[in-house]
C-alpha cells in the first residue's frame, strides 16, 4: 500500500469525512494534510460507502494521518519509548523541548510536540474521527453480506483500536469517541480510560472473523494492512494495558486536573482473571492457525526490514505504513552515518539520535545473534583518504544495529529528510512472549508452565541459532513463576530493544522506575574508580569489568567494516601496545591531538547515567515516586486545551 496523496481523494477526505468543518472547529487542522472545509460534495456519503473501491479509499485514509509531520511521521515516532532502561535519547545535554521530553519532564506548552501546525495528539484524534466516519459509512450503506465490504469495516475498527492504543500509550486518559462528531459532542472532556478499554477490546472481539490471515486475501497480502494476527495481538497488548499498573486520576475523577496515582484499575472486567484467558486464547489461535513464523535468522529479519519486505505471512505482523519517501524512522534511529557515507547519499548528517543504554550490550549471551545485530558501537564517517569506514564511537554511545543505512541496497536512503522505512509495530515473537507471560501468570486462573516455557524457548533458541542447546539449558533451569517472568522481562529487552515495547511494557509491570535505576546505578558502576581529595575523578580500575584501558580497532574488509578489541570483557589492553596474538593491522584510539586514549571517561559514564531522567527535579529515587510515575504520560498539549471551550483538562498535575 502507497499511502494516499491523490488529490481526489484528498477532495473525498475533506469533503466526505470532514463535513461541516468539526475538526477545524476543535483546533485539530493540520496545514500539511490538506484539511480544509468546502461548501461543495464530490460524491455523498451512500455513494461511497456502497461502492467497494470508494470504501476503501475511505478506510485507507485512515492510515494517511500517521504521515503527516507533526504525527506519528516526525513527532510521535522519534519521542514516544524512551527513555528506559534499553533506549535512551543520547544527548545528556539537557534541553527542555528536546531532552525533556526524554527525562520526563515534560511540559504542557513544549514546543517540539505543539506547533500551530499540528501535534500528535490532535492526529491522533482526526485519525479516530476518520475511523469513525467509515465505520458509519459502511454500516449505514455497505452491503455486509460481502466478505471483502465486511473486511473493510473489520479494518476500520482495528485501525481505530490501534490510534486509541497509541493515544492512550501516550497521554492515559482521553475523550472516548466512537462515533462521528457532531454538534452535540464538539466538546467532550476525558473519559476514563477503562471506558475505553472495553469498548475497544468488545469491538476486536466482534471482528476477528471478518479478518483474513497474513497472505489469506488480496487485502493482507502485505503487512501495510491488517489481519486476523494483528487484531488478535493487539487485544492481546491491549489486555495487558488494561490489567496492568499505570498512573491514572483517582476514581471518577479524570479530566478534573486529578494528580492521581499509580495503580491497578478497579473494574471488575478488566482484572487479570477475566482478561488473561480471553487474551490467551486470541495468541494461540495466532500461534495455531496464521501460519506465521520466527525468521531462523535475526540479521535477516533486519536486512529485509531496511530494504522494505513488506509480504505477509512471516514473522512482522504490521508496520506503520510510511510511503517509500515518507517517514523519518531511519533518519532518528539508525546506526549514525556523515553526509555521503555508506548508505547515506544525502548531504546531511543521519541517525543516532537515541540508541542502546551502554550496559545492555554486555549482558546478552556471548552466543545471543541478537547482540551484535541490536547494539552497535560505531559510526560511519569519511577517512582521509574519501572512504567509507566505520569507526569507533565511544563506549558511551551504542546505536540500534536493526536500522542501518548500509542495508538500504533496494531502497538507498537519498531524501534530505524522510528515508521511507516502515517502523515494525508487531511481531511474531511478541505473540509469543506475551502468550508465555500470560501462561506463566498464576492470576490468570490456569498458570501452566510448561506452555510458558515452550515459547519462551522458541524465541531463545532462534537468538541461539547454532547453539540452541545453551537456549534450551536455560530455559530448562527456570524454576517458579517469579524465575520464569524474570526471564521474559529480560528476554523483552534483548529482543525488542530499539522497537519502543519496552515503556509500556515496564509501566504495566509497575517496574519503569525500579528499571531506570537499575540502569543508571549499571551504568555508573562502569566506572568503579573513585574520587581524589579535590573530588575529582581518579583513574579507572579496569580489572574491574575486565576490558580496556586502551581499545584498538582493524578494517576486517574493503567496505570499511571494523573490528575493535578492547570493549569486551576480558580484553585488557593497553593504550600504547597493540593485542598481542591477533594479527596486524591494529589502529590505537586515540584522543583529538592523536594521542593513545583510554575509551571513555568518567564524565561520560556519569553524564550518561544521570540523563535516564531528571535527575534534579526527581531525585535519585525514583521507584513508586509519584511525582514521577505521573509524567510517564505526555500532557495534551495546552493550545489544543484552550481550543476545547473549557471542556478538556488536563490530569497528572500538569
């Protein structure tokens, strides 16, 4: 699927699905989109809905809105899931429109996520209303008894469960709509969010039916559109929001500015007991039926990522349907490359913005492919003599290794901005962990641990490809339900970092906190020098973690490729002496007047740490901080606020 620029349709967006200009009404016009009111209707809402080629532009439209630049394009995409204990924003200078945002301090008039040209918020809002307009279209006038009609209104309602899945991610409490506004309801102050839950999981239940499987009709031929697997995983994460912790207003009081508290909700509907075994029974009629599959090779999975497979029936469930020219997902994330490099043929700098949290690397296995694939630790610039290489970044900068440049052979990365790669959102081994996290969980009502153990070792044994026996011996030696979700919190980590599951996935665990100081005290301890008597700090005791002082690099190829030795465990070299034994060709790291240097510095490693989050505003502490738990949601952003009529407040004290 292209997403859609055609001028008809965006005639047919305006004058269908705008109507009477509600939305610009409420302040949610976007100058990019086109959104603008007109007097005169191309063609009336019947006879759209009942012709199948028009209904689809309808529904297709739906996904246009994530394209826009202040959604999930340029906005939404580059600042939602970090920082965590994985991910973090790898600037630690602070800035609040920038690294603010990062560090959870976030404010309602921030000027990078409010612009008079649009917000993520209020994108998120025109893509609901233009779910809402298909879903009565087709209902009113399509003919259902037609399976391909009856896919379109499945899709509609899917789509609008995923918005209302990434608003909710984002900002907690929100209006609920689920149907077309009009001027009764322009303006609606928040719901509480469990309102919203069920609806959206009653509505997915409803659809699963009319959804055919990855690769099982014309629709879901690509992973642009959605299936039967990705309604059915998405109840499943849905679930798991629901009965999971989060930081909501107190009881009956959202949208009246209540500071609230972090929390289980207290519906009865939305209790582990009676959500678990229906989530349950969604992921294994994935597991069962769909025919979907892990890649045996994780570097694969990741090669085809950069160069744009888009066939159904794999491992990726659903990607963000970016254009070949639109969306700036490697320009944020990958592997950071200087302008004309390998793979950049712009004449701008690209990536690196966030990467991996430095001690994630070390704690894979030795034979884990998922390491070395995820976690990088150099960059691409020009050498002297105008080639490309690779070369050493700083052991306090790691990058997300899945987003390269150099990858992007089909499809090379030319636009000054948007390179067109289209973000995973689902995967085959997420059905599989979330099935083995809720199989493993006693509240469920039917905890069964070999079940959660068998897909728990699926996904290890493909990361242990070739050595699957160390997969299975540790999978084999989990012992009890706490041992056993100790291994899948892990086991999230090591497979998803750099695809921002892991936010939600902690504050639903009630562990963001707990994990962000797990991750700043780790981070710290890189360093175990001291401090001399003028507090300065002293060398470091490399003995310590068993690498460095120095570090040495070699190019293992013609195509700039590097080998570095000196940043792995057990690899004491010096800075003045190349490794002893391992061949020739070792360059020393040296510091910017060419002198032997040691890798990093204790400046750097605390910088590092204490950028996780506000330091100063937080404290140190920050596990159940109430003060921090409820900005772990973003503000609605306070020119939409002063739009609503008085009838949108903001929660969380903000």
């Amino acid at each position: 699927m292209n997403i859609i620029n055609d001028s008809d349709i965006m005639k047919f967006i305006r004058n269908i699905f705008l109507g009477a200009g509600m939305l610009a009404a409420l302040g949610l016009t976007s100058c990019e989109d086109g959104l603008s009111t007109s007097s005169e209707s191309i063609l009336n809402e019947e006879q759209v809905y009942s012709d199948y080629s028009l209904a689809e532009m309808g529904v297709l439209s739906i996904y246009e809105i994530l394209t826009v630049q202040y959604s999930h394009r340029d906005r939404y995409l580059p600042w939602y899931g970090f920082n965590t204990d994985i991910e973090c924003y790898n600037s630690t200078t602070y800035q609040e429109r920038t690294t603010g945002i990062a560090q959870y301090d976030f404010t309602t008039t921030n000027t990078q996520m409010d612009n008079t040209n649009g917000n993520p918020y209020n994108n998120l809002v025109i893509g609901i209303e233009r779910a809402n307009l298909a879903i009565r279209g087709l209902e009113t006038y399509a003919d259902l008894t037609d399976p391909d009609m009856r896919y379109l209104r499945a899709e509609a309602i899917t789509a609008r469960a995923f918005l209302y899945t990434e608003l909710m991610k984002a900002y907690g409490e929100v209006p609920a709509r689920f149907e077309p506004i009009d001027s009764e309801t322009m303006y609606v102050n928040k719901s509480d969010r469990d309102v919203i839950y069920k609806r959206l999981l009653s509505d997915l239940e409803s659809v699963f039916e009319d959804l055919p499987w990855p690769g099982q009709s014309a629709a879901t031929m690509t992973v642009d559109r959605v299936s039967r697997a990705f309604a059915e995983g998405l109840y499943a994460r849905l679930c798991l929001m629901a009965s999971g912790w989060a930081h909501r207003p107190d009881e009956g009081q959202a949208g009246t500015g209540n500071g609230g508290s972090n929390r289980l909700s207290n519906d009865p509907e939305l209790q582990k007991s009676v959500l678990y075994p229906k989530a349950l029974a969604a992921l294994k009629d994935v597991i069962r039926n769909s025919g979907l599959y892990l890649y045996p090779s994780y570097e694969q999975l990741w090669r085809d990522f950069n160069n744009f497979d888009l066939e159904a029936g794999k491992e990726v469930i659903f990607v963000i349907p970016f254009g070949n020219n639109r969306g700036r997902w490697n320009y944020t994330f990958a592997v950071p490359a200087t302008a004309n490099t390998a793979g950049n043929l712009t004449a701008n700098d690209r990536g690196g913005t966030v990467g991996v949290v430095p001690t994630l690397y070390y704690k894979y296995g030795d034979h884990d492919t998922r390491r070395d694939v995820s976690c990088v630790n150099y960059e691409w610039q020009k050498d002297v003599n105008g080639n490309d290489v690779q070369v050493p970044a700083g052991l306090m900068n790691w990058y997300f290794g899945k987003y390269r440049y150099d990858w992007m052979v089909d499809h090379p990365f030319t636009n000054t901005n948007d390179d067109g790669a289209k973000p995973v959102y689902m995967r085959y081994s997420d059905i599989l962990l979330m099935a083995a996290e809720i199989a493993n969980d006693s509240e469920g009502g039917a905890r069964s641990e070999a079940d959660a153990k068998e897909w728990l070792l699926e996904v290890r044994k493909r990361a242990y490809a070739g050595n699957e026996s160390e997969a299975e011996a540790y999978v084999n030696g989990l012992s009890g339900e706490n041992d056993i979700f100790d291994a899948i919190v892990d086991e999230r980590a090591f497979e998803f970092v750099g695809e921002f599951l892991r936010k939600n996935d902690l504050i639903r665990w009630n562990l963001l906190g707990e994990k962000l100081e797990e991750a700043r005290q780790e981070t710290i301890a890189f360093w175990p020098g001291g401090t001399d008597t003028e507090g300065e700090v002293e060398d470091y005791d490399w003995t310590v973690t068993g690498m460095g002082p120095g570090l040495w690099y070699r190019y293992i190829d013609d195509n700039g490729t590097i080998e570095m030795y000196g940043n792995h465990p057990g690899e004491l070299v010096t800075r003045d002496a190349a490794p002893v034994g391992l061949g020739t060709g070792w360059i020393c790291y040296t510091d910017s007047q060419g002198d032997p240097a040691s890798y990093f510095s204790g400046s750097g490693i605390n910088a590092r740490a204490n950028s996780l989050w506000h330091v100063d505003r937080f404290g140190e502490n920050i596990d159940d901080n109430p003060e921090f738990t409820k900005h772990t949601y973003w503000p609605i952003p306070q020119g939409t606020i002063d739009q609503q009529n008085g009838a949108l407040v903001n929660d969380y004290d903000y």
